[in-house]
C-alpha cells in the first residue's frame, strides 16, 4: 500500500511561510484525493509527489542554481510550486516551464501558484505536451517528468537538444510504473546515450539523470 494513504499531512518547509502554507494545503488536498481513489484502484495511481520528493526537487534547483526549468505535468500544481519557489529563491529571473492539457487542473494548478506567490515565475503550456514543448527555450537546466510514463522518451527526445551540458532530469512513478517507461529507463541508463543515472527507491521510484558533456 502507498505511504501516501497516511491520515497526517506533514507541515512543508523548504522556502518562505506563503509557499510552505500553500505546499501543505496542496499536499493535504492531494492526500484526501489519493484515499479516495484508493478504495478503487488500490496501488495504481499516485495524484501527487510526496513531500519528502518535492524536498528533493527543491534541494536539486536550489543546489544546481537552475533558473531554467521544465515540467511535464502540472496537475494539481504542487511539483510545480516546489520548482518555481526553488528559481524565485535562486534569483536571477528564472522560469518554470510546465505543461497541463485538463483544463480544471490548469485551474487549480494556476490557484495554487498565486497562492504560493510564485506565478511570475512559472509559464503554464496548454495542450498536448509533445507539441507545447516545442516551444521552450535552449539552456534547459532542470526537467521534471511527471506525467504519462509512456511519453518519457518522447519528451525527452524533444528536449534533449535544448538541455544544458549536466544538466539534471528527474523522472517520477518509475518504479511503480516501470514497464510503462522501459524505453526511456533503457535509454538514460545507457551512458552511450550521454546520460549518468541513477535510481531513488522515494515514493514510487523517481530516477535522476545528468547529461553528460
């Protein structure tokens, strides 16, 4: 069973007390959807990160200094509020660029970053991801992939050539959804490939890989 089907949301801290609040209100929210739809998928699909991965991704941005980040899948916008509050807090101007294509969830993840207070700093993609992604910038630092397991390597592909040399790329639900993202496992764990990676058994199964050069 998920660790996330816990009655106790954690109080979050990892920036200033408007995002810590709003990352703890997301969080408990998440978590009473997941119960929900546990009495009818069991150990399918996880709504949400977990606090301890958004602590990770934070840690990752800050560490790094990235100011230039993608996201695929907003959802309810708690992995995106943890991203832009890491390019606020690193200074310099920087961008999250996520991607949604359910319309209610781009509503609620839109509510969650003002509340956090960290809008400006994120630039929502509308649509099908793998044309929405098209459009990001070169000098890609940081990406978070968080969405459909089967489009890891597609969105990959897209951006690999606007990635930054050793730049980060965390993939999330690897491990529980592993077959649905072989391919791409495959691919980064291939130093052929141009990427050193390795696997964090946190949550269900995230994977960080650098590329290299």
């Amino acid at each position: 069973m998920s660790n996330r089907m816990s009655t106790e949301v954690p109080e979050i801290w990892v920036s200033d007390e408007r995002v810590n609040s709003t990352l703890t209100t997301i969080n408990a929210r998440a978590a009473e959807h997941d119960r929900a739809l546990f009495d009818q998928v069991r150990d399918s699909l996880a709504v949400a990160v977990p606090p301890e991965a958004g602590t990770l991704m934070y840690q990752l941005v800050r560490a790094t200094g990235a100011t230039n980040v993608v996201e695929l899948g907003m959802s309810l916008g708690l992995s995106t509020v943890y991203l832009a509050a890491a390019v606020r807090d690193n200074g310099d101007g920087g961008r999250v660029y996520t991607t949604e294509i359910d319309e209610e969830k781009i509503k609620q993840g839109r509510a969650s970053l003002e509340q956090a207070g960290v809008a400006e700093h994120v630039e929502v993609l509308e649509g099908d991801a793998l044309k929405t992604l098209e459009s990001v910038p070169d000098g890609i630092q940081f990406v978070l992939l968080d969405g459909w397991n089967e489009s890891y390597l597609q969105v990959l592909n897209i951006l690999q050539p606007k990635l930054a040399p050793s730049s980060l790329v965390l993939a999330d639900d690897v491990n529980l959804f592993g077959e649905g993202c072989q391919d791409y496992l495959e691919h980064v764990r291939n130093p052929a490939n141009g990427y050193l990676s390795v696997n964090f058994p946190m949550g269900e199964g995230l994977e960080l890989s650098m590329r290299l050069g």
